[in-house]
C-alpha cells in the first residue's frame, strides 16, 4: 500500500492526473521554457560574435591602415557580426560619396555622415536586442501563469473534498501537490529568462555604447579630413 501511494505522489503521476486547464498550463509554460533557452543560447553566441569582431575591427581600425584601404577589404569581405564595420561602411561610403559632389559644404558632409551612422547604429541596436522581449515576457509573466494553474488545481482540490465524507491528508496532498507543481515549472521558466535577459541587457547596452564611441572617433577623424585643404 506504501508504494502504491509513492507511485501516486510521483512527479508523472501528479502531472498525469492534474486537470486538464492544469495541464495546459504545465504544457505552455514547458514550451516557454525551451523556447527561452534556446533563444539564450542564440543570443550568447551572437553577442560573444559581435564582442570578439568589434575588437578585431578596432584592431585593424587604429593599426593605421588607410581608411579607403579598410573600406575596399570589408567591402570585398563583410562580416555580418560586425556591427561596428557596418558604421565604418556606412559612414564612409556617405563621405566619399558626398566629397565627389562639387561646392558641398563640409559641415553638410558631416551631417551626413552622422545621420549615416546613427541609421547604421540603430540597426546594429535591432539585431542586438532581438530576443530580449521575449525573455522579459516569459520572465515576468510565467509565475503569474503557473501561479493561476496552482489556484485552479487548489480549487478542483476542495471541490473534490466536498464529495468526501471524511477529509485527511492522504486525500488532501495529491491534488495540492499536483498543483503547486504549475508554480514550480512557472518559477523554472522565468528563473533563467530574467537572468538572461538582465545578463544580455547589460552585454548589449556595453556593445552599443562602444558603438557610439567609436561613431563619435570617427566622425573625428573625418572631420580633421574634410576640413584639411588639399593642394
């Protein structure tokens, strides 16, 4: 008899015999959770991609090389993980394309390229984010969920007990058990998607403001160039 009410209070049979709202529920809040990890691990990935190309970039960037030299290498070969080598295309290709007109002034050359960039660093920002609603989605409403799953199991649990004469634990536990087990998938779901989502907030808010900076380097560099009186 004791290893018939183990059989009866194990994790399947608990799940098994839930409510079928209770069981919904579990169902939703599991594919929520698969959907979230595997989306941290895509964004892991694309974040680790985008941190190690802007360092390879800046590198080759401050080496020294020629600016047309640098434009005419990425353009041959673009890395989509860079998205500071899509400011540097976008920024200069603006310039260049703006220097070949006659009587511009450089102040407009400027502008352009600024306006240029900031377009590029707000599709850089897209990419970066992609994922991130989600994750706050799942993490701030999968306790809510799991908690109504738990409140509907708790209430088929009392429902029931009025049908018994005599209420003990042995009667009581299963189907509270059963429902507290929505909380507890609730709480697995959004433990690690809040995590993630702070964790990959903070990533690409750094990556971002690295990309302004270096914006800001550039249109330097620019500036010195279109005011410099060439012979």
């Amino acid at each position: 008899m004791e290893a018939n009410a183990v059989d009866h209070m194990s994790m399947w049979s608990l799940v098994s015999n839930a409510s079928v709202v209770v069981q919904l529920v579990m169902l939703t809040l599991v594919g929520a959770s698969v959907v979230s990890w595997v989306m941290i691990f895509q964004r892991g990935t694309a974040l680790r991609r985008a941190k190690r190309a802007l360092e390879e970039f800046e590198d080759r960037f401050w080496s020294g090389i020629d600016l047309s030299k640098l434009y005419r290498q990425v353009g041959s070969s673009p890395d989509p993980d860079c998205g500071v080598e899509q400011l540097f295309r976008a920024g200069f290709k603006e310039f260049s394309r703006m220097r070949q007109q006659q009587g511009v002034d450089p102040d407009a050359v400027m502008d352009g390229v600024q306006r240029a960039m900031r377009v590029a660093i707000s599709r850089e920002e897209e990419k970066l984010e992609q994922a991130l609603p989600f994750l706050a989605t799942v993490g701030s409403t999968s306790p809510y969920i799991g908690l109504f799953g738990t409140v509907w199991g708790i209430m088929n649990s009392f429902r029931g007990l009025a049908q018994v004469q005599q209420a003990t634990l042995a009667t009581v536990a299963p189907g509270i058990a059963e429902a507290l087990i929505a909380t507890a998938i609730g709480l697995f779901a959004a433990i690690p998607a809040v995590i993630a989502y702070n964790r990959f907030s903070a990533r690409s808010d750094n990556l971002i403001g690295r990309y302004y900076t270096f914006a800001d380097e550039f249109s330097s560099i620019l500036h010195r160039k279109v005011h410099t009186k060439e012979d």
